[in-house]
C-alpha cells in the first residue's frame, strides 16, 4: 500500500510517498523550512505545499515534535505554545483533503526502524533516541511502541535533557565530537539506569556521524545508528497510517448525547 509520509519537525517539514510493505521512499523526498513562529496555521500551510508538491491523493502519516493523542496535540516544547490542545488530524486532514492519521515525531522514527530498520527482529527493550532540533524518545517492548515517552525532557544534573545533548546544542555550541559524546553518553547512562535498554538506536540526522561520537559511549546497551537515517520519520509517518484508522477529511458534526435520564429522581 502507498501511502504519503509527512515528517513534521522543528527545523524542516519533509515528506514524500512511501511503499509501507518496504518502507521505501517512492520518490526522493521534499523539504521545506518550518516556518518562524511555528504556528498552527503556517505549520499546516507548509504542511500542504509539502504535500501539493507531489499532488498527492491518498491516505497520509503525519510525525509530529510534540506529544499527539487521538490526533490532539498536548506538548509544545519546540513548537509555538498555542499548538496545545489543536486537533492536528483533523486540521491537517481538511486543509489536505485527504484523510490523516498523526503521531509523535519519535514514534514514528522507531516504528520504521522496528519495522525496516535497526530494531528489526530483537525481541527485548528498544530504546530509540532522536538527536535534533529537541531529543525524542520511542520506547518498544518487544517490538510494541509505549507510546509518547517523551524522554528528551528527563533533568539531567537540573536542567531538561535535550538542552544538554540535542544535536541543536552541538551545533549553537560548536561542540566539538569529544564534547558531544560527552553529553550523550550522560543522557544515555541515565536513560540505562532507568529502563535497562538491550538496544539503543540513535537516530537523527546526527546518526550519521555515528563514527565521530560512538567510540566514546560507554552505556552496556549495544548501541546502533538508525539504519533508515533521515527517511524513518517519514517511513514510519506512513506506517503509522496503515496501522491506525485515520480521521476522515470532513469529521462528522458533532452530535450532543441524548439528555441523560435518572430514573431514580
Ligand atoms: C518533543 C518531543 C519530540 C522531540 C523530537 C521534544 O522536544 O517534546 O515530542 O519527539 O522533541 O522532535
């Protein structure tokens, strides 16, 4: 089945259709910038230029920088505040027209490199770590998403995670490997000695610089760069659409419950 994958982030929002048996992209992929505040509205105008781009008609897998639920957006940690609480699925699905199914960001991620990529086939705890704009965290028990972990945010020495080791703190840092390692591997000791992981994929577009800064990790969990590097949002955006029902283009209007009767009144 093909289905249209979008991958929403705090920098870029990118996407392209995708083969869900193989989690192939179809054709290369196309990024716009996110727009600067990231509101609801520009979001989802850049949302659907993405999308125009390739005409596509079709269901779509949206991945999110945020805690989604049921479509509803609940966090806002990189995103403009007034997100919180915007039905994304539904104001994604009528702008688009097509039907929409939307989830976080780093869940997406995981899911396509439990499916396709890094995690395929371990039967254990899979940690899967995002290193970007923010950190983003997807949990699997043998091979099932727990899912919004939202680990990215645990306090390292009093201050939130991913302000000490996102890849964006690298960057406005200029830190150099060494340093970054450092950091890493703090966040990573701590995310051990919470969940005991048997494997850690780090994902990213810092997975691949693997070879700079994973000599120097030190946790026990066998550690992997993601397989399917900048492309498992998207892959896993559409998977995601194949696994969950999807909010059609023009939700019902809502009806109200009959009044509630008391017979005991
Ligand atoms: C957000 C997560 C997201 C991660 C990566 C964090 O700041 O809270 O929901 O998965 O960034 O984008």
């Amino acid at each position: 089945m093909n289905v249209f994958g979008l991958d929403v982030g705090g920098s870029g929002i990118k996407g392209a259709p995708v083969d869900t048996t193989t989690g192939k992209l179809l054709t290369e992929r196309f990024r716009i910038p996110t727009p600067q505040p990231a509101s609801p509205e520009a979001m989802i105008a850049t949302a659907a230029e993405v999308v125009a781009h390739f005409a596509w008609q079709g269901p779509i897998g949206c991945g999110f920088p945020a805690v989604v639920k049921a479509g509803v957006v609940h966090t806002a940690a990189n995103i403009d505040p007034s997100w919180i609480g915007r039905d994304l699925a539904g104001d994604l699905s009528t702008a688009l027209g097509q039907p929409v199914v939307a989830i976080n960001d780093a869940d997406a991620a995981g899911m396509a490199e439990i499916r396709w990529g890094a995690g395929r086939g371990v039967d254990g705890v899979v940690l899967m770590v995002t290193l970007g704009t923010g950190i983003g965290t997807a949990l699997f028990v043998k091979g099932q998403l727990v899912p919004n972990t939202e680990l990215g945010h645990t306090e390292i020495r009093g201050k939130e995670a991913e302000k000490r080791a996102a890849d964006r703190v690298r960057e406005q840092k200029n830190l150099s490997w060494k340093e970054y390692a450092e950091r890493v591997d703090e966040y990573l000791d701590t995310m051990e000695r919470l969940l005991w992981p048997d494997v850690i994929i780090i994902g990213g577009g810092v997975s691949k610089d693997a070879d700079k800064f994973f000599p120097r990790l030190t946790v026990r969990a066998t550690i992997v760069p993601a397989q399917m590097l900048n492309n498992a949002g998207i892959a896993g955006a559409a998977l995601a659409a194949v696994a969950e029902p999807a909010v059609p283009p023009e939700p019902p209007v809502a009806t109200m419950p009959p009044a509630a009767t008391n017979p005991g009144a």
